[in-house]
C-alpha cells in the first residue's frame, strides 16, 4: 500500500524507517521530510496544514492511508477534512478528529477530561483576563513552586514553573494582558506543583481496543542535571526502568483504561496515538498532560523495540481489529541523544555541514532538523539529529549512542553528556 506521513522531524523519520521495512508497503511519502527520509521514501514540500496541497498529493500518488505526525494538524482538523471530503472519506487517517485533539489542543479542556474521569491529576483553576485579581488569589493559596500553562498550543514553551510568588503573578499578567504566547494564553491553568520523577505512557488506541505501547523518559531542559531551558527534548530512554509491574498495573488500571472509556463516553471517536505525560509521586501515578500524537524524542526510542510490522498495526487500528494484533517488543533498552544546534533554544543558524552520519553501524541515526542543499546534508533546525542505539541496559546503549557521536561532526553541535544521570 502507499502512505503519507505528515512531518518533518525525528518522530516521522523513525516511523518511515519502521514501516519501509514491511513487505506490506509499496511507496512511502513523507510531506515535508528531512534528509533522513529522502532516504526510505519520497519528500512532498507540502506544509502539514496545507490541507488542500494534501488533497491533492493523495489523490495525485494513490496514497492508502495517511499517519499524521505532529500536533497541529490535527488540532486543526486535518482527519475531518478527510472525513468531510468524498473523494478522502475512504482513506483512513492515524490521529484523532479535532475534538478529540482538543486532549492536547486546550490544557482546561484536558483538565475537565481528567476530572469527569476520575483520572488523578494535579488541583487547577482556569483563568482569563477578566479574572486577573481572581488567579493571583489562588496563586495565594498554593505552595512554591507556581505552575502555570497556556491553555492552548505554545510550541512546547507554554509551561512555567516559577519558585517566586511575585513572579509568578507577573508572568500571569504577561500571559494573561501582555498575550506572552499569543492566543495560546488567553485562558492560563494554574496547577498545584507535583514532586516526582516524570515519564510518559504511550497508547495506540483503535477507538475501540487499545496496546500499551512501551514507556519512556525524556529529557527537557538543556543543562546537565536538567538545568537551563526547556527545548523540544534532549534524549530518551526506554523502557523506563523504575516502572515496574506493580507501577505499571497503577497506571493501566487508573490512568490508561479511564482514559479509552473516557474517549467512548464523551462521544470522541480515537484512531491514533495517546501520549500520557505522567508523573510518580510516591508510589502513584499523575496525568500531567495528553498529548494527541507520540513524542519527539521518544518515539525514537519507542518504535525501534516494537518487532510487529508497522503498516500491519496500523491497518488493524484502521479496521478497528487492534485487539487482534499481539504486540511483540524487544526486551532490550533503546536510548537515543539529540544533537542539537549552538545557540538553541534560543537563536541558532542553518545550513552547517553534517559529516561522518554516512557510515555509522552501531546506532540509527534519525534525522530531524536536516535538510539537502547542493548535494549535501545540512542543519535545518534547533534539534538536528537522534542517535538511537540498543543495549542490555540504559547504561550500555547510551555508551554505544555517545561513541557513534563522536564519529558526526558539524560546526558548533552540542548534546547532553547526561541522559539518564537521574535513574
């Protein structure tokens, strides 16, 4: 069959690598790509919300099915436009409608979703301009540190954790009045701090049946020891090992079951992927956030550990025959690094020279922010490439991943030395 994958980061690249190696799979496209996927398909420059130029690549390359990568266009209701279109309708799309993206599209409406549930979660209030004086007072009645989130999309920078009460009413009114993140903070949710350790459950649900996908732990900030700024990922881990069957049991029965039947009952049909950002307190598990696609970097450390074929599941969760599929994963632990630009997250350039990617035997290398200028591949955003690599342990893959970096080289690329210090 022939599939579109919408994207142009690390996460699609992984999935492309995966599904080329189906026998299922005739010719894979990917809209707008990398360099990474210049090699196991073909690249569309079409941008992921041009639904139009969509349209028209399916139809034009007799594309079967359609696996949406990123968060945007499902948000903005890339699947119902298929579903509105006759000539689409019959072609089925991994990744929820729009109302049911609203799960990562809106955080009160994730908030609402958990608490009609019944699903633990943090104690939150929702607040807009017009309640300014109200979100300082419950700013009052809550303990260091602040957490506060933009109620809509902020390209992963909508979240602030802040230790200081003053600031934290300051940033309220620049979120709020001063619109920091845009139409994203019109409505700000102000959340109770948990203290844990983080970690994040993945599920590919059918709209009926569902497989727990395997667990994994990324790494934010760009500091060693977690410090600095947040940026779109720095690393992964899987399977995550503090959880273990009994915690693992907790949050299948607690977390991932509530939130399949909460789908169902709330009328939100679900074909895709579930990414449940959660956080261990104790020996309990939170829901800190959905997000409605997998993770970047995590599915490149996810996707390489799954053995099945790739456009088979996806054919079983478009048929809805999910529950027939057995999920077969590899025990051993897959780590990957993220290379990444000088500068980022902040101001960084493009267009430096990637080498010594070609020839590397030991690790997957997944493109992310590449691109192809004059024959050569170049940098093409903050967060460049993943090094993902297969080991007994977390220890012994990462080993491998640091060795095979010090074989690539371009001008100025930084990493974290430190993926995994904290388990």
């Amino acid at each position: 069959m022939n599939i579109l994958i919408l994207g142009s980061g690390g996460r699609e690249h992984a999935i492309a690598w995966k599904l080329k190696q189906s026998p299922k799979l005739k010719d894979l496209f990917i809209a707008p790509g990398n360099a990474g996927t210049a090699d196991v398909g073909i690249n569309i420059p079409i941008g992921v919300n041009d639904f139009e130029g969509i349209k028209n690549a399916v139809l034009l390359n007799k594309v079967d099915m359609v696996i949406v990568g990123p968060e945007d266009p499902l948000v903005n209701g890339i699947h119902d436009f298929f579903l509105d279109d006759s000539e689409l309708r019959g072609i089925p799309v991994i990744g929820p409608q729009k109302a049911a993206a609203s799960l990562e599209g809106s955080k009160e409406f994730a908030k609402e979703f958990l608490f009609r549930h019944n699903i633990p979660t943090a104690a939150y209030k929702s607040f807009t301009s017009n309640d300014l004086e109200e979100g300082y007072a419950f700013l009052e009645t809550l303990n260091s540190p602040y957490v506060l989130k933009a109620d809509g999309l902020a390209a992963g920078k909508g979240v602030l954790i802040l230790k200081d009460l003053q600031e934290a009413k300051d940033e309220l009114k620049a979120m709020l009045v001063d619109a920091k993140f845009g139409n994203a903070s019109a409505t700000v949710v102000i959340e109770e701090f948990l203290d844990g350790i983080e970690l994040s459950v993945f599920v590919l649900s059918d709209g009926e049946g569902y497989k727990v996908l395997p667990t994994a732990k990324d790494y934010k900030r760009i500091g060693e020891g977690d410090t600095g700024l947040n940026t779109g990922g720095m690393g992964a881990i899987s399977p995550v090992p503090f959880a273990d069957k009994v915690f693992m049991d907790k949050i299948h029965r607690r977390i991932v079951k509530p939130t399949v039947e909460g789908l169902k009952k709330d009328n939100l049909p679900y074909k895709g992927f579930i990414f449940i950002g959660l956080i261990k307190v104790g020996d309990d598990p939170f829901v800190i956030e959905y997000n409605v696609r997998m993770g970047d970097p995590e599915t490149e450390v996810v996707i390489p550990r799954i053995k099945n074929d790739l456009v088979e599941v996806f054919q079983a969760v478009a048929n809805q025959t999910l529950n027939t599929i057995d999920l077969q994963l590899d025990e051993r632990t897959a780590t990957t690094v993220m290379l990444v630009s000088g500068g980022y997250p902040e101001a960084y350039e493009k267009g430096k020279e990637i080498s010594g990617f070609e020839d590397i035997k030991d690790s997957v290398v997944f493109h992310a922010g590449t691109d192809i200028r004059d024959g050569k591949v170049v940098t093409n955003g903050g967060r460049v490439m993943a090094i993902t690599s297969l080991g007994t342990n977390f220890q012994d893959a990462l080993k491998v991943s640091y060795q095979t970096i010090e074989k690539i080289h371009f001008d100025k690329m930084n990493y974290r030395k430190d993926i995994g210090f904290d388990l």
